[in-house]
C-alpha cells in the first residue's frame, strides 16, 4: 500500500523534471543592464531586458491602436514591409499567411484563430500607404484583422521601432520602390514586450523553427506574476502523501476482522 501511496508522488517529480528540461523556451535578446542579486546566500548574475516602447498607428481597419489594443496576454510576430514593394514583401506576406494558418487554437471549440499570438505588420513608406491602401493588401491576401494588423502612421514611430528598438536596419527609399531597403526579418515578442527571436521571413527553416518558439513561448510562465503556490507544491505534495500514509496505516491497523 506504501508503494501505491508513493506512486503519485514520485510521478509528480518525474513530470516536473522532464517537462522542465523538455521545454526550451526562446531566448532573449536586446539586454539594457545586468545587476547582481543575491539568492539564498549566493550572488546570480541577472539582466533588464529591453522593453518595446508602446505605440500609436493606425491599422487596415482605421482604428487607432497600440500595445493596449494589441493585449498583455499576446504573443507578438512582427515585420516590416510596404505595399509598393517589388522583391520580397509578396513572398514574406505568404510565408507570414501561411504561419499564422498553421498555427490553431486548441483551447476553444469552434475557434480557429490562436488567441495568444498577433501579427503586426509595420508600413516603412506610411505617405503612401493609406489606410485603403492597407485594406488592399489585407484583402488581397485574405488577411484576417482578428490577429494580423497592417499599420501606417508617424514615420519616424515606425523607423524608431525598427531601428532603434527592435535593431532591424531599413533605408528610406524616398518614395522610389527599389531605393527601400528592408530586412525580411520577422520579430518574435513575448507578452512583456522583450525581443525572443528573429527569424528570415523567406526561410523554410526558419519559420518552422518560428512555429516552434510560439508554442514553446505560450507555455512560459508569466514570471511577472505570482501563483498562490509558488514554490509550494512540492511542500503540498509531501503533505498529501503524508495525509495518504496515515490514513494507510490507520486502515491497516484498525480494520475490522472479517467475520469467520
């Protein structure tokens, strides 16, 4: 019966152990400062990550929108990209449909779309690319406005955030087509704004290694907020089976004879 009784709680542990060294979640990127702090007596050795600075654009729709919008609870793949473009932004916008078709929801039924991770498209020529302009492509694509956003507005906003915040290099092209330059990377963004991954939105590989990192993010904790019982369930579990044992011994030694 001890045995038995053990059975859960050693299944416990194993789960723990290999679910945590099974799920390798995607790195960070972008460090703004490494401070020392002291744990259990020990100095460790802990970096501030560079936070994406919130934003003001409009998207296909004509709706104002920014990280409020967007949610805390997303998942964010971002890009770069222009309707004017002759070379890669026709290929990228597939690859991007594609991922975000393969990506599904499991948690609802009838639900297709995954409501944990958005797509957000930044325009690098905003004079041209109007909000219609934007319903364009959205419609030629058969984008979905649900969890992919087209966004236009303040061009320097949109340089900033490429540039200087997510460390993607663009040229301004002046309004001539092939005088943009622009990377096809894609950004992944983890729910506290911070840089997880970049990706070459034309690369086979390296938008299935994308698909990986989203799922393997979503399951991250959210080390921002604290359950009730961090750090107590092992505590709960020995108590468990303790409470088990007792009532184990208890039954064995107080059980009714059976009648002869």
């Amino acid at each position: 019966m001890v045995i038995a009784l053990l059975l859960p709680l050693l299944s416990y542990f194993l789960v723990k152990h290999f679910s945590d060294e099974a799920v390798v979640v995607p790195r960070h990127y972008l460090p703004d400062s490494t401070f020392v702090r002291n744990v259990d007596g020990k100095n460790i050795n802990d970096t501030v990550w560079h936070r994406l600075p919130d934003f003001s654009l409009t998207n296909q729709l004509g709706e104002k929108v920014s990280w409020k919008e967007v949610g805390n609870s997303n998942i964010v793949v971002a890009d770069f990209f222009f309707t004017h473009c002759p070379t890669i932004c026709v290929p990228k916008t597939k690859n991007i449909k594609r991922l975000q078709e393969s990506i599904k929801n499991t948690n609802k039924a009838g639900v297709r779309q995954p409501d944990f991770v958005r797509f957000l498209s930044f325009s690098i020529d905003p004079e041209r690319d109007s909000v219609e302009r934007l319903k364009y492509w959205a419609d030629r694509f058969q984008i979905n406005p649900e969890n992919w956003w087209l966004l236009t507005g303040d061009k320097k906003a949109i340089y900033d955030m490429a540039i200087n915040e997510m460390k993607i290099g663009l040229v301004d092209g002046k309004g001539i087509d092939t005088s943009f330059f622009h990377s096809d990377y894609l950004v992944l963004i983890d729910r506290n704004r911070t840089v997880r991954g970049f990706y070459r939105g034309l690369d086979s590989t390296a938008l299935a290694k994308l698909s990986e990192d989203i799922i393997f993010l979503s399951l991250e904790k959210d080390r921002t907020k604290k359950s009730v019982f961090e750090g107590k369930l092992e505590i709960i579990a020995v108590a468990i089976l303790c409470a088990l044992v007792a009532v184990g011994i208890f039954l064995i030694v107080f059980r009714k004879k059976p009648n002869k």
